[in-house]
C-alpha cells in the first residue's frame, strides 16, 4: 500500500501497469523516490537534490567497467532513489563490478520495458507525491516562522533547532569547518557521519538520506547543517534544509553582533585602564560585570601575529570557548589581553594565533596597568629576540639574585653595557639583543642565528664588536659572569641605563 504522499521503489515495483523489472539492489528498494527525471548525462549529480528516479535510455551509462562503477557510486553518493534502463534501447552490457557494486550499496536499478514511456513513470511519481506538495510548503512557511522565535528571543538555538526537527522531519546537526560545536546546544553531527560534511562549500548538497549545506558568516563560509532523514517522518526536502540554513546564519549574525558590542565594551575599559583613567571602584565594578573573579591575580599578555593581522574575534572567542573572561584592545598590529592568571587561559591563548606572546608578572587587579604594560612589551620583544612563541617577564631564575637597590642596578648595565647600548642607538647595531640571544643559547652559535635570522658569521662579527666596545672578553669566566649580570639588569630595570623606555 502507497503511503500519501510517499512513493517507493517498490512501489513502483509493484505496479502492473510500469511492468519495472528489478536487475540489481534489493536491499534498496525500500527507498522512497520524490521525482522521476530523464539525464542522458554521465555526471547528473551537480544538478540533483536527491531522491531521484534517473531514468535514461542508456547514452549515460559509459561501458568500461570502472566507469560503470564510478557512474554508479556518483548517482548513489547523491542520493539518487534509483536508475531506471530503458530496454533493448543504447544501454551497454552491464559489467559485474556495475552490477556488484549496485548489490553492496543496495542501489536499486531497474529495467523499463520498450511499450512503457518515461512519461509514464514520471506521471506516476508526480501523482503518489502530489500530496507531499502542501506538506513542504507547509512545512517552509512554519521554518520561516523561525525568524519571528530568533528576534523575540525568547528560545535558545536548542530550543530552536528541536522545534525545526519537528517541522522538517530531518535529525539536525550543526558544525564548523573544523567539525567543532556551532551553534551552543545544537549537536555536532555524528562520528559514523562525520565524513559526510564537505571539505569546500561548493559541494553537492545532497548526501545520503539527506542534506548538507553550507552557514554563511560575515566573512564566508563558517560551517555547516546537516540533516538526515528522520525513520517514519516524512521530510521536507532541500528547499526546507536551505531555510534551516538561513536560520542558522541569522542565529550566527545576532550572536557575532552580541560579542562585537562587549567586546567593544572590553576595549573601552582596557583602554582606559591602560591610560589610568579609572578609579579602583570602578575597575573592580566592570571586571566584575565582564565574568573577572575578585580574588585571582591577573596578567596583561601583548600578542604580535607572526603572518597575518590580529585577530580579535579568534583570540576572543579561543578564550570564550574555554570559559575564560577576558579584554582585548587592538593596538596597530599587536593585541592586548587583559585575563586571570590562569594554565587554561595561557593554553588558549597561546594556541589562538601563530603569533608571538610576552606576558607580564601577575599583579592584583585594582594595581595600575602601566607596569605590566612595560613588563608585557619587553617579554615580547625578548620572546621576537629569541624566536620563542611565549616569554613571561621574571622568568629568568639570575633576577633572583640581583640586589634590590636599582642604584646599583643602573651602575652595573651603565658600566658594562653603555657603550654597546649608545652604539647600537647611533648605528642600529643591535649588538646587545644579538650577545643577549647567543648566551640564553648557550653560545651555540648557529642556534642563536637562526633565533635571530641572521648569518652564524654576521653573529659572530658582532660578538667581537660587543667585547670591543664594553671592553669584557666573552671568553673570560669573570667578564662573562659580568655581562651576562649586566643583561639580566636591564631584564629587571628595562630603564637601568636611563634610555628612553617603550610607552
């Protein structure tokens, strides 16, 4: 018995009039068949949404045997119901690795006998699914009304996408490129399905037992939705799935405007907290209200990407993933983040960008920002110095042993590196950062090249200029102890020489 408006192929099996004998696919011919269409075409399936009877009187079908095969695969990767031969007409013999894989993949291919036109089939399919017409259309204006629950606001993308699944009669599920989480509470689709998201947008829409199609975003695609037939619904086909889609881009779109306006928000305060605009009540009300904790101390990290511009929302959105508050001011190319002093926040934030991090020491949170802003602009420096991707300021274990009185601070740097460092200002020597990276690298020179990008030579060249202008010899343990005291000076003191500090 025909369901209204459903049709499958053994239905049509079924029916005296059509006189369809089965050649291969049992195992298919469950499969419900939405149109019956005439393709003489080898490779149909750009054009297809899936649940097709392709019907051809064999132009298509190619005769060597890996091409059958590959034809087949294609019309079935589609969602293609069913291939309908035409007797006695151009089809080729079927080959046995055509016909096998018909079997395997429970493909149904069927033979139409000469007095029975295509017309025929496609007059029948028309009238089993005309039914299903109102049903979709229905079904369509009620997605649309997924609009009116998104800006009233009243329902969570969970909520939202359930009501859909009703609607629709498709399993929905949502995902990044990456197959990561979406949209929040939306599954991501799964493992056994994984393989059907697409690695390009411009990917057929139809994969087996339904859709997946692409959510777009403010800079293209951004992921996307799956939806997979639902046992004993009755779906609504692509036109529904592509509203769906829709749905989840505006749902996208609301989100994104939601987090620019904080994030904006953020930038404003760190801004000012950066120029010491603001009292410590009011610092500790809007940490407070942008999720910061009143007791854990806080750092300020600078990141500068290494190939490409900073980005904000990656950065924003690696730390909103983990759970984690946070500020973000953009500053030229460099990114300042204010966050709790935290292993998790590092991690992510480490891991958002290929991007080189300095961080300052961790400080309570009503202290003023410009220390750490100073301790974080160094550790960057140091950390592009060395080619390492993260440096904290007070890392190094020497500073624990240098005396606290920066009278004797500015004396040593002044003694040992004041020359070098007068140098380097007139002639951009960068003698003290090169001798600086060669000792953190044990005096391997070929190392400490590649930190810095230059020749192993030109290094060395300057080492010898370093000894000639301080007038310590880098081989001799006591001038050595000396300078390596006086770098680490200037480590603590960024100041110790009097030169003008970065602001």
């Amino acid at each position: 018995m025909v369901r209204e408006g459903v049709i499958r192929v053994e239905d049509l099996l079924r029916s005296p009039a059509l006189q369809l004998r089965l050649i291969a696919g049992e195992p298919g011919i469950t499969r419900r068949v939405a149109w019956a269409h005439v393709s003489e075409l080898e490779d149909p399936t750009p054009w297809l949404f899936g649940s097709e009877m392709i019907m051809t009187t064999g132009i298509a079908v190619p005769r060597s045997s890996e091409r059958q095969r590959a034809y087949l695969e294609r019309l079935d990767d589609a969602g293609v119901a069913c291939l309908a031969l035409s007797e006695g007409m151009m089809v080729p013999p079927l080959t046995k690795a055509f016909l096998t894989v018909a079997g395997e993949r429970g493909f149904p291919v069927v033979e139409v006998p000469i007095p029975v036109p295509f017309m025929a089939i496609s007059q029948e399919v028309a009238a089993a699914t005309a039914g299903d017409t109102g049903q979709r259309l229905n079904a369509q204006l009620q997605v649309f009304g997924a609009v009116q629950w998104l800006a009233a606001g009243n329902l969570s993308a969970r909520e939202i996408f359930a009501r859909l699944e009703r609607l629709s009669g498709y399993s929905l599920y949502a995902c990044t490129l990456h197959r990561g989480p979406l949209l929040d509470g939306v599954p991501v689709p799964p493992p056994e399905s994984a393989h059907l998201i697409p690695r390009a947008p411009i990917s057929p829409p139809t994969v087996p037992g339904g859709y997946v199609l692409p959510v777009s975003g403010p800079r293209g695609t951004v992921g996307y939705v799956l939806a997979l037939e639902s046992p004993d619904a009755n779906p609504a086909g692509v036109s529904v799935v592509q509203h769906i889609a829709t749905v989840a881009a505006l749902q996208l779109s609301m989100l994104a405007h939601e987090r620019e306006m904080l994030r904006r928000e953020g930038a404003e305060t760190l801004a000012e907290m950066l120029q010491g605009g603001l009292d410590r009540a009011v610092v500790a009300r809007r940490l407070a209200a942008k999720g910061f904790s009143a007791g854990p101390a806080l750092l300020l990290a600078v990141l500068r990407p290494r190939q490409e511009a900073a980005d904000v929302d990656r950065v924003a959105d690696a730390l909103a993933n983990a759970g984690l508050p946070c500020l973000i001011l953009r500053q030229q190319d460099e990114l300042f983040v204010l966050l709790h002093d935290d292993d998790r926040a590092r991690a992510a934030l480490t891991g958002a960008l290929d991007a080189t991090v300095g961080l300052s020491r961790p400080f309570p949170a009503d202290a003023p920002l410009a220390v750490a802003r100073r301790e974080a602009l160094w550790a960057l420096d140091r950390a592009a110095e060395a080619g390492r991707d993260v440096v904290s300021y007070g890392d190094d274990r020497t500073e624990r042993w240098l005396t606290s009185d920066s009278a004797d601070l500015r004396a040593l740097a002044e003694q040992v590196l004041g020359a070098v460092i007068d140098y380097d200002a007139a002639h951009a020597g960068d003698l003290v950062a090169s001798v600086r990276v060669w000792l953190e690298h044990d005096r391997q020179t070929d190392r400490a090249a590649q930190a810095l990008h230059i020749h192993p030579n030109t290094l060395l060249y300057r080492v010898r200029r370093f000894e000639q202008l301080s007038g310590h010899s880098l081989t001799s343990t006591e001038s050595l102890a000396e300078v390596w005291l006086a770098l680490r000076t200037t480590a603590a003191v960024p100041d110790a020489v009097n030169r003008p500090a970065r602001l």
